[in-house]
C-alpha cells in the first residue's frame, strides 16, 4: 500500500527505541484527527483511509490504522514513520502487540464446511491455514505441520498464483478424499486427479474470506485465540504460540 511513498518517510522499515511506553494512549481528539486527515489527503492523496488513531505517549507520535498496517505521525502530519516501537524498560515489542491486538480475528466465525481438514493424535489444539497449491512456502509449511501433535488443521485453499492453482484447488477438492489429495499433491508431488461432474469449490468464498481477514500472501496461519503468523513458520514458533494459546484458556 505504502510502496510508492516509501523514499518520503522518515526512518522507513526502521525500529523506534523509547526508554518506556507507560504513557497512556487516549483516541485522538475528533477536530484534530479531521485536520490531519485533511493534511495527508492535500499531500499524499494516494495514502489510505485512516480506520482509527491515536496518541502513543511516545515522543508525541500518533498511531494511525490504514488497512492492516500501523502508521506514525507527528502531531502536524508533517513526518511519518513506518517501523517498530521497542519499549526498552520492559523489553516489548510495542507495535508487534499492538498489530496482534488489532488483527484479533473470531476463530469461531471461521466457515470450517469449507477448509480441507486433517489432524494427528487428539486433534484437540485448532490451526486455520490460507494456502495456495503452488505456493512453495505453503509447501515447506505443510511438512512443518506435520510434527505437531495433537493438532486439527484446517486448510482454506485460495488459488492468488494463478489459473493452475485454481485448477488444482478445484480438483482437491472435489476428489472423494480430498484430504488425502491435498497431503498427496503438498507433500509428495502427487498431482490431484482431474475433476468431473458438477463440483463446486469454495474457491471465490475463501479468497473473499482471505481478502477479509487482511491475507496478503500465503501462507498465513491463524490460531484459536485470533493471532495470527505470516509466512511459513517453523514447528519451534507454532508451539510456542499454541502453548500461548493453551495457557490463556486455562488448560
């Protein structure tokens, strides 16, 4: 979204060191988030709609949601700053909690009729995963997902590389055992058998689904208390935060 107005940002992709980030953070005031608003549309008329803001306690910046992704501006709109803010007394990642909080999705709300599903030994621990057939990553995720224990996956297939993967994902799905296309085809190579007949795939509900839930790539994985990860992470953090995930519901 911000591609082209990178180079105008001051500290782009960098990270903001603050001492600590105890300050409270209020909504900004409705007259002052009017005239910065004003002020980015006069200049960068390509930036995004400002969904929410606020005052940060740090150094005066304000937080702006545009889409996904967390903005800093200076108070006048004269700077912003694209980056990560580190409390450095209490070792936090402010932003990476911020993001997480925001993006908070419903794992209840997710249409499950439509995900490829499989699971080892209780099954009991719950993972959503966007994924593209021909995604090499979501290739190397897959055999990831593997060594997990006691894990149900559900796997929304969107084809975004492609007509191939969309032929793919419509044939997976509409084999008898498209649990098993599926590890077949991610796993071994196996190409999917050809489809025939009157099958329909949820293959345009999941990519709106995706389109949603703010998936820009794939593989994205979604946890049962709403947090997400992006990109192919490996068993090592999909523990950790399913042990997280374990420890807030009290089990």
């Amino acid at each position: 979204m911000f591609s082209k107005f990178r180079s105008l940002m001051v500290a782009t992709a960098t990270t903001l060191v603050c001492l600590s980030a105890q300050a409270q953070s209020a909504p900004l005031p409705p007259a002052q988030l009017a005239a910065l608003k004003a002020r980015l549309a006069e200049r960068m008329p390509s930036f995004g709609p400002i969904e929410s803001a606020r005052t940060t306690g740090v150094a005066g910046l304000i937080e702006l949601k545009v889409g996904s992704e967390l903005i800093y501006a200076t108070p006048n709109g004269d700077h912003l700053i694209q980056g990560n803010i580190i409390d450095t007394k209490n070792q936090r990642n402010v932003t990476e909690e911020r993001l997480e909080d925001i993006n908070r999705v419903d794992f209840a709300a997710f249409p499950l009729k439509d995900a490829v599903v499989w699971k080892s030994g209780t099954g009991k621990r719950k993972l959503v995963v966007f994924s593209d057939p021909n995604c090499g990553y979501c290739k190397r995720l897959e055999k990831e997902l593997q060594q997990l224990p006691d894990v149900t996956v559900y796997t929304f297939m969107i084809a975004i590389l492609g007509d191939d993967s969309r032929v793919k994902l419509d044939n997976v799905w509409c084999v008898k055992d498209r649990t098993q296309a599926w590890r077949d085809w991610m796993l071994a190579g196996k190409v999917p058998s050809r489809s025939f007949g009157n099958c329909e795939s949820p293959a345009m509900r999941n990519v709106a689904l995706s389109q949603k839930l703010g998936v820009n790539g794939t593989p994205a994985i979604f946890f049962e208390d709403g947090t997400r990860i992006s990109g192919a992470a490996g068993v090592a953090a999909m523990e950790q935060r399913l042990l997280r995930v374990l420890t807030k519901s009290g089990g």
